[in-house]
C-alpha cells in the first residue's frame, strides 16, 4: 500500500512540477540548501582536518626530534662494551625517549636493523605488540637503507577500543657494539580524530539546521505571495465564467494588496461595461422586435393591396404590369426579411426552444427537396438525392431542419449555375448528417470563415434572383448548434461549393465524429476529366 502511494506520488512529480511555482521554487531552494551546505561542509571538514593534522604533526615531529636527540647523546656518551651494559643503557633510552616525548604514550620501540654482524646482539625493545603492527615495512626499510634525518608516515594504531589513526615517527640511532637500530615512535590521533568528529557533527547539525529553517522560512514566504495568486486567479475564472460580484480579498498596502486592489477596480470596470453593453443588446433585440411588430400591420395591408394589384396585372399597361410584379417581388422579401430578424432577435435573446420529435432523416431531406422541385425547374437545375444513410430516426425540429435545407438549396440553386446540385443523406451511430453540393461560381478559402455572418455576400456587386435577407445562413448555423450539431462549408472557385449539416441523433448524447467528411465529399464529387461539367 505505501509502495503503490509513493510510486503514485512519483508519477505525479511532473505534473505538479510543471503547474505549482511554489513546490518548484521550495524543490530548487531546498536542492540549493542541501548543495551549498553540503559543499561548505566538505570544505570546513578538510580544512580543519588539515589545520589539526599539521599542528599535531609539528607537535609530534618537535617532541620525537627531543627524543631522538636525547637517546643519541646517551648512547654517544655511553662507554659501555658488554652486553649486560648496553641492555641498561637501551632500557634508560627507552625511558628517556618516553619522558622526551609524552604524547607517544610509551609506543616507542627500538629495533635492530637486519643483516649485521656484531659482537654483540641486543633484542629489540617495544611496549607491545600494536606498536609493531603499526611500524610499516617501508619506513623500516628507509631506515635500514640509511637514513640520515627522521622519517613519519602516516600509519593505524589497533588498539582495543578500536582502531585510529596515527604517526610514526623514526630515527635511526647507533648503538656502539650493537650496531644500527632505529627508534620508532607511534603517536595515537585518537584524541585529535574525537575534536574532528565532533567539529564535524556540529557542522551536519548546524547544516541541517540552516537547511531547515531556510526551506520553512521559503514556505512562509511563498505562501504568503502565491496564496493572494491563486485567490486572484480563482476569481478571475469565476470572472470569465460570468460570476462578475466576485472580487479580492487583501489586506494592508503591500504589493500584492495593489496587485487586489487593481484586479478588483478592473472588474468593476469590467462589470460596468459588461452591463452597459448588456443594457444596449437589449435595447437594441427590443427595438428590432418592435419594429419587426410594428412594420408587419402596414406590411399586410401592402401585401394584400399588392396582391390585388398583382392579380389584375393582365390589364395593365407593359410598364405598370412589371411594376406589378416588381412590387409584388419586392414585398414578398421584406415579409421574408422580416420573420428572419425576428427570428435573430429571438436566437440572441436565448429565447429560442426546440420542439423536438423523431423523425426518419432521410425521408424529411427528401420531402423537403420536393419542396423546391419547382424553383429548381425554372431555373433548369436537376437535384439529385443519394441517400446512403439516414433511414433511421433522430430526434430533431422537423421546422428547423426543413428550413436549413431550404436555406442551403435556395443557396446551390442561386449559384449553382444551373448545373446539376447532389443532395447526399449519411448516419452512422451518433449522428445524421446530409450534404448539398452545388458546381457552380464556389467560394474563395478567404470566405469560407464568412459565410455565415449575417448579411455577408461574397460578391455585393451581385443581383440575388432567387430572393432572400441575407440571414440565410446565420438562421441555418444557429439552428445546427440549437440541435447541438454544426454546419460547415467547403468550396474551390469554379468548382462549387459543399454545405455539411450534421445533427446528433439523440439529444444531449452528441457525437464523436459525423458520418460525412467535408473535404472528403468535396473531392469525392469533383467532376472527371472531359466531362461536360468542365
């Protein structure tokens, strides 16, 4: 359980390290710490290491020169020649040389070189036997070799405490008779090591002291800066979400209090703008529903005088009987432009529901291309319908899709040229889609992003002759994503244009991707080489 936890924290790290500044900045201050301390410390340890080696090897190499000195001049001045004399005179130097030099602790030994031929023999002289153990072969053979000054070497004294450190010092000596020896003196750093452990000690405490405080003081500090952030970044995204009474705590006149202060007066400004605009988008849905209301009494009884005046065309001089029809042409668009802002008006007022029931796709798509059968006769457009899907059913508004793909015909008609327009009904699994595909005039890739705003027109300059607001489209792309669906266009001048709509079969449910690919279809119904299209 604690191995599966930690694994998951380490997997986590990453994450963490990339979206909190504060652990970054306490990982890097603590990884600092450590560093810095680790390096000081190591430099300090070497330092008095080396600071309390050399002192006591001056210490150790002045008392073992008063020793060596001291043994010389009493077995110079000695004139004994027997073996029982010598041996007196041996065990005097080894006195001397322990009183000469206290810090040795009695670890001194006289031993004989090897290879001599003397008359006389004296054994070799030590307190026990880590004195011997301590004497390396290499500094004996030094001193065998003839050695003229003292030697020291670094060395390890066992004893039963434990093994430490030493220093060996040796000096050869001349015993008369008895040849050449050397004196060899063991100096215990047990003391000295005991002083640098403890030195060293204090330094890791007084380290991870120094290293704690500095990361608890970094904390503090950081969450005393990175607090009034996060506060000021959760209400910026109630803010964004359209919660505008939110506003900053804070506190004192610190910097991150200004920074507050400052958010807080830009949201007021920004709730007061927001207001205001809100405010002039009502004002203005009002005003356009009033006028809408208000033009449609004068509107009937134009259209109905017009109707009449329409009706009875026949008797009419040529020139009043095309103003007849002008009129009767003209009054039919403003009705429509009409019900289209109306219609706008209610989509930004959200006022706009859905009035759903299932209907089979394929079959609403093909009634409503019956629809426009007879606009597509007078302008000797042939509609083709390819359904290969759809006859399922989805739960749609019957009245709204009818009127987006009224929409959408009107527009393949209008630009289509008068050649043929292929209506293409598809489903899979989450949604219902069908596309109308025009070889006309096409569209620009610069306009296709333009499409459906409302009133745009490709071409200004071009007379509409199938009628029409210009709202069109916008009603049709608001529609779709009423259905929670979309409507999308693709076009290559000279080679027609692609509108896709696709609607989800359930409601709610949405979908992952549509049964008809734009591009894919766009290219799929380029028309072939040398045909007559081209």
């Amino acid at each position: 359980m604690f191995l599966s936890k930690f694994w998951s924290w380490l997997v986590s790290l990453p994450g963490i390290w990339s979206r909190s500044l504060q652990f970054r900045t306490l990982s890097l201050t603590l990884v600092f710490a450590i560093s810095a301390s680790l390096i000081s410390g190591l430099v300090m340890s070497w330092r008095l290491s080396d600071d309390l080696f050399s002192a006591k090897l001056d210490q150790v190499l002045a008392e073992g020169n008063l020793a060596a000195n001291s043994v010389t001049a009493l077995f110079n001045s000695t004139d004994a020649t027997d073996e029982t004399e010598l041996l007196g005179v041996t065990l005097s130097a080894m006195q001397l040389a322990a009183s000469s030099a206290p810090s040795a602790n009695s670890l001194i030994a006289i031993l004989r070189n090897p290879d001599q031929e003397t008359q006389i023999v004296i054994q070799d002289f030590y307190k026990d036997q880590a004195t011997i153990d301590a004497i390396s072969d290499e500094i004996r053979q030094e001193i065998y070799e003839g050695a003229e000054t003292q030697l020291w070497q670094s060395s390890s004294l066992n004893l039963a405490a434990g093994t430490v450190p030493a220093i060996v010092v040796a000096y050869p000596i001349s015993i008369g008779p008895a040849g050449e020896y050397g004196m060899y003196m063991v100096f215990s750093l047990g003391d000295t090591q005991q002083s640098l452990n403890a030195i060293q000690n204090t330094i890791i405490i007084g380290s991870l002291i120094t290293v704690f405080l500095l990361f608890a003081m970094m904390w503090v500090l950081l969450r005393a800066i990175v607090k009034p952030i996060r506060q000021t970044a959760r209400i910026a995204r109630k803010l964004s979400a359209g919660e505008l009474d939110v506003r900053v705590q804070y506190s004192g006149e610190t910097e991150i209090a200004t920074l507050g202060k400052s958010f807080n007066t830009m949201a007021e400004r920004l709730q007061e703008r927001i207001n205001e605009l809100a405010e002039l988008s009502t004002m203005q849905q009002r005003f356009v529903s009033d006028v809408s209301h208000e033009l449609r009494t004068p509107l009937t009884t134009i259209r109905l005088a017009g109707d009449m005046i329409y009706d009875a065309r026949g008797g009419f001089s040529p020139d009043i009987e095309r103003s007849s029809e002008l009129l009767h042409r003209e009054v039919l668009r403003f009705e429509s432009l009409l019900g289209d802002l109306l219609e706008i008006t209610r989509f930004d007022a959200g006022a706009v529901k859905l009035d759903l029931e299932p209907i089979v796709f394929a079959k609403l798509v093909e009634e409503t291309v019956e629809g426009v059968t007879t606009l597509a006769q007078d302008r000797e457009t042939d509609i083709e319908v390819v359904v290969e899907g759809g006859l399922v059913e989805a739960e749609i508004d019957s009245r709204r899709v009818k009127r987006v793909l009224r929409n959408l015909l009107h527009n393949a008609i209008e630009h289509g040229e008068s050649k043929p327009i292929t209506v293409t009904v598809d489903s899979n699994e989450g949604a219902v889609a069908v596309a109308v595909r025009d070889r006309g005039v096409g569209l620009a890739a610069e306009h296709r992003e333009r499409v459906f705003e409302r009133f745009w027109r490709a071409d200004p300059s071009r007379q509409r002759q199938t009628g029409g607001s210009g709202l069109g489209l916008a009603i049709s792309a608001e529609d779709a994503s009423l259905h929670g669906g979309k409507l999308e266009v693709y076009g290559e001048i000279g080679l027609g244009t692609l509108f896709v709509l696709t609607i989800p079969r359930i409601q709610g449910e949405g979908y992952l991707t549509g049964p008809i690919h734009l591009e894919t279809q766009f290219m799929n119904d380029l028309p072939s080489a040398g045909s007559e299209e081209l």
